[in-house]
C-alpha cells in the first residue's frame, strides 16, 4: 500500500491511498481517458473498482453503499457525458440526504477554455445540488480538497449529502509530495450535545401533551435503542418514512402506518427526528395535522428543524443525543389520552389484517401487485436487505412490502435505483438476502446493470412487476383524458429473456400460483430476474390519492382540497376543513411524488 504522504507519488496515487486509509473499499464508476490515471491507481490500492455500465447507475451504487454502511459512497466518474450522465444520481444522493463523493476527470489545464474534448462547465453544473464541489488545478491542493469533500459529504457542517471533486488528467499525473493524511473523523456528522434549555421547554411540551406522535426520519436509523425507550417511556404513537423504514421491528405497539393520516390530523404534539416537512407531511401545513398541534423538531440542520413549519422548541443536535436526554430526563405526558392510543392501535391491526383482502386477480385474469407482495413477505426475513422501484409497484410496496433494512426511491422519486441499490447491498452485505421489487417502466432505465451483477456476482434477486406500461399515468390518461393512451403502453416485453442474454438467470411468472416456487427458484440461482405478470386493472394507493394530477397546493388531493378551504373564508374553515379532510390517507406511509416518465 502506497504511503499518502510519501515523495513520489502521482496525485492519482495520492489519492488513492487515502481513500484506502478513510476505509473505503469499493469504488463504483465507468471508466474514461480523462479518469485512467486515478482509475488505475485506485485498483492498486486495493480498492475493488465496480464498474457500472452507466454513471447515473456509479452514483446510485454508491448512494446505496453509503446508506447500507452507515460510511460515504465514492463514485468515479470521467469527464463531460461522464458528469451530466451522474447528475440524476447526485441529485437523489441530495434530495435523499446520503452521503457520496463524486471524483470527476476534466480535460487538461493547457486546453481549458479552447473546445477541449468533453469540456463542460462540471463544478457550476453541478454544485447546487451538493454539499462541496472544487476544482483541483494545483497539485498540492489535491489531499486537503479530498478530506474537505468527505468532511461535507458526511455532514460535519450541516445535513449530509453529496460533494464533487474534479481533477484535470495532467493534475493527476503530476508527482503529489508531502501529501497530508486524512483526518481522524472518518464516519458520519459528530453528536452534537443538546442545550439545556432547550431540552427543559421540550420536556414541557411533552409533559403536557395528550396525545403525541413520532414520524421518524434518517437520523433515527442510528438511534434504534434511543427511540424504543423514547416510545415505551412517553407512550407516543410512530409513523416512518422511506428512510426510517425498518427501524422498528414489524408489528411494533407504537407504529400505527395503516391509520396515518388519522394520527397526523388528530395528535396535539408532533415530534420529527431528523425529517424535513416536506411534501410528504404536508409542509407542516394544517391541512395534515391539527391547527392547534405543538411542534417539536429535532434535527442536525436547518432543514431538518426549521424548514416550511417553525416548531415550538427546535433541538439543534443528533437523534441520537436528544432521545437519549428525554429518556434520561424520564418525561412523559401528564395527562395521556389512552383510549385514543389504544383506539388507533386496533384500527392499525385491523387494516393490516385486511390488507390484502383486496389482491383478487383482474378481468385480464392476471395476479393484484398485492399477491406478488404477499408471496415475497413469506421470504423476507430480519436480515433481508428490500428494496422497491417504481411508480405503481412502490405505491404498493409502500403498504405492504416486509422491510427489515430498505431502500427505496426516496423523496426525489427518482425511477430506476432498484437495480443498482440492489447490486451494491449485495456486495456491502454479502451475508444478506437481497431482494429488488421493480416496476417494468423503471426497470428499462438500469436494466443493463443486470449485465453488472453477473459481472461481480451480486447474489441479488430482482422481481419485475410487469403491468406492462406506466399505469399511474395510464390511469389518469384513461379518466381524466378521455380514455386517450399516448406513450403509456410498454408491452411485450420479455425481461426474463434479457437477463438470460446478459448472463443471468431467468423466469417468467404468469400464475400466483407459481410465485412461491419461482422466488425460492430464484434465490436459488441469484442472480436471477422474475418477470412477473401483473394486472394493470389495480388502483394504487399513488393513483388514488391524485398524485398524477399534480394539484396545486398539496401533493395530495385531499389535503390540496383541504388546503383551498383554509385559505378560504375563516367562517367556514373549521367546519369545511373536517369535512374535507376524513380519514382517507391509505395504509402507506405518506407517498412520494416519482417523477411521471
């Protein structure tokens, strides 16, 4: 192993041996002219270089690494298409808070500003999407850009996101002397301590709460036991999200999804652990949660504590530290509202348990997406790594798909990360079953990575549902457009046959009846694809809630509806809001806009 700050040594190499002292083994990227040099140097620093056949699919490998190890992702990406090829992933690495450093070739500095071969303007394209982006055009700057990248991407200053270093090929070459090592904080952003005062008017609000609730973001992922005894201790009711999925064990007494909007509209005290109010709860707004509801936020940035909603108390500092104060500090409501907690407890098991009453096949005599679910919950254990893909099939998932550790589209609704999440919680989870939900449409845009998993034996079962088309859309074209289908339809296709000519396994699924044979066949045979036929004749929690509309105030219909009323006339507001706004969020957890394709 080359020693960072030894003489001699290329930037490249530099570099390099760095990234292999911050821990990181695997790199993800597609290879280039303007990358060779620290593409070459990186495989011989023991770095295992995972190469992708897209850099939008690099980015996604090395969000999902960075989710799955609680570490930063690397990317490597060359110059030019190379760089706007991995914005959509950077994008999602930023929409979805993950950290991940992009490492970008950029032509060499005599031909900067002449036309250069895959010249771009790569740092101001993409940095306001990241948390950190430089160009390293002195040598000696390389080392010190480096360790700022990983210090940005982790969240040291504030949330954690992605961070972009490029390099010209001649910088790369060039002999990097004295080269700094890396610093010592090499994880995630440190705890930070919670302030006293702070904590004693929090204290209050629970104290005198009736009825309080948790809805758990990221920062909840690295305080299970914290939150556990939070919730047996104050008795408060929990509602997830994408990226708190999993935290708490299945059939856990405080999580209530199937009555969600119930207990966002009715709780007088809400508590968000490291989670934005964004479109998914509403923006805060009292078209979701109740107009005289007290706020309590915790989080590590502004957008955490502070955005769309200012709260009562805003404790500015890690999950981790604040749940574990509040425990320490033994509060708990005075006056707890039992009977409403037990009530929503028994509507939460209820619809569980009905669920999947509505699977019945369509007309077209093809198996409900909820059947395809409820044979893959019989194989997902603890230790399975699930991810979803998709519009329709995510809307499902949402509801119904058992998730230990998860990984889904995120709040950007960025189609197309099954497969290379997949991929890469394969290889950063080796030990795991990992297993990929994902709709044929968003399946086409990475289903060449496929080619990559065989490549580098990802031991990863991937599940297409197939309805043939874009049925969000399709839907919403056949009621709201007169029954007109213009680029929704995506029929015939045989992705079982693609995986078999990319050098995997494959089946086709055409019967429910099958399904449990064909997902332990294909676990048998990873990695493998199950073409899976499903009816488009489904309507999925999305589709109903009016997502493909795109209502103006809300993302929802009925809180959009709900929102019109209240800026309307306050004489009506109260009385029209009840009336709007009933019970009719569906089990899932609050579902995220995908982007219509």
């Amino acid at each position: 192993m080359p020693d960072p700050g030894a003489a001699g040594l290329s930037v490249a190499e530099g570099l390099a041996a760095l990234l292999h002292a911050r821990g990181i083994r695997r790199a993800y990227g597609l290879c280039g002219g303007h990358i060779q040099p620290l593409w070459d140097a990186v495989a011989r620093a023991g770095i295992r270089i995972v190469d992708s056949r897209s850099e939008l699919a690099a980015c996604m490998m090395a969000h999902a690494e960075a989710a799955l190890t609680d570490g930063v992702g690397v990317a490597i990406v060359t110059a030019g298409p190379g760089v706007t090829n991995a914005i959509t992933g950077i994008a999602n690495a930023d929409s979805s808070q993950v950290p991940i450093v992009v490492l970008a070739g950029m032509p060499p500095r005599p031909q900067l500003g002449k036309g250069a071969m895959q010249e771009l303007p790569q740092r101001q394209i993409v940095q306001p999407l990241c948390r950190f982006a430089a160009s390293v055009l002195d040598a000696r700057d390389a080392p010190a850009v480096l360790d700022e990248a990983f210090r940005a991407a982790a969240g040291r200053d504030g949330a954690p996101g992605p961070a972009f270093v490029e390099i010209p090929t001649d910088v790369l070459v060039e002999a990097a002397p004295g080269a700094d090592r890396p610093a010592e904080d090499r994880g995630r952003e440190p705890e930070r301590g919670v302030d006293a005062d702070q904590l004693a008017a929090a204290c209050e609000l629970i104290e005198r709460s009736l009825r309080p609730i948790v809805i758990g973001g990221r920062g909840v992922r690295a305080a299970t036991t914290e939150l556990e005894a939070f919730l047996a201790t104050t008795g408060a009711l929990y509602l997830d999200g994408a990226e708190s999925r999993g935290v708490l064990s299945p059939g856990h007494p405080a999580a209530v999804p199937a009555v969600r909007g119930r207990a966002m509209r009715e709780a007088d005290l809400v508590i968000t652990l490291g989670r934005r109010l964004n479109f998914q709860l509403a923006y805060g707004s009292r078209a979701a949660f109740d107009e005289h509801a007290r706020l309590l936020r915790v989080g590590t940035s502004s957008a955490e504590v502070a955005d769309n909603r200012r709260a009562d108390v805003e404790l500015r500092c890690d999950v981790r530290s604040a749940l574990a104060a509040l425990v320490a500090a033994g509060v708990r409501p005075r006056l707890a509202d039992g009977p409403w907690r037990t009530e929503l407890q028994a509507r939460n098991r209820r619809r569980e348990r009905d669920l999947f009453a509505a699977a019945a096949p369509g007309a077209d005599g093809r198996m409900h997406p909820l059947a395809l679910i409820r044979s893959l919950n019989e194989v997902v254990d603890d230790d399975t790594v699930t991810v979803a893909d998709g519009g329709d099939i995510l809307s499902f998932a949402r509801i119904a798909l058992r998730a230990s550790t998860y990984l889904d589209s995120g709040p950007l609704g960025c189609l197309g990360v099954g497969v290379p999440f997949a991929i890469a919680a394969s290889l950063a989870r080796p030990e795991n079953r990992v297993i990929a939900l994902v709709g044929d449409g968003s399946f086409g845009f990475t289903a060449l990575e496929i080619d990559t998993a065989v490549r580098h034996e990802a031991r990863a079962l991937f599940v297409v549902a197939n309805n043939e088309g874009w049925n969000i859309e399709r839907k919403d074209q056949e009621q709201r457009f007169g029954g007109r289908l213009v680029g929704v339809e995506l029929p015939g296709c045989r992705y079982d046959l693609l995986a078999e000519a990319l050098g995997a396994r494959g089946r086709r699924v055409e019967r429910e009846e099958d399904l449990a044979e064909a997902i332990r066949w294909g676990l048998d045979n990873v990695p493998a694809v199950l073409d899976v036929l499903v009816t488009a004749e489904a309507e999925s929690p999305d589709f109903r809630n009016g997502l493909a509309q795109v209502p103006a105030r809300q993302a929802l219909l009925t809180w959009h509806e709900a929102e019109s009323v209240l800026s309307g006339s306050n004489s009506r507001r109260v009385e029209d809001r009840r009336r709007v706004a009933t019970d009719t969020v569906p089990v899932a957890s609050i579902p995220e806009r995908r982007r219509s394709s």
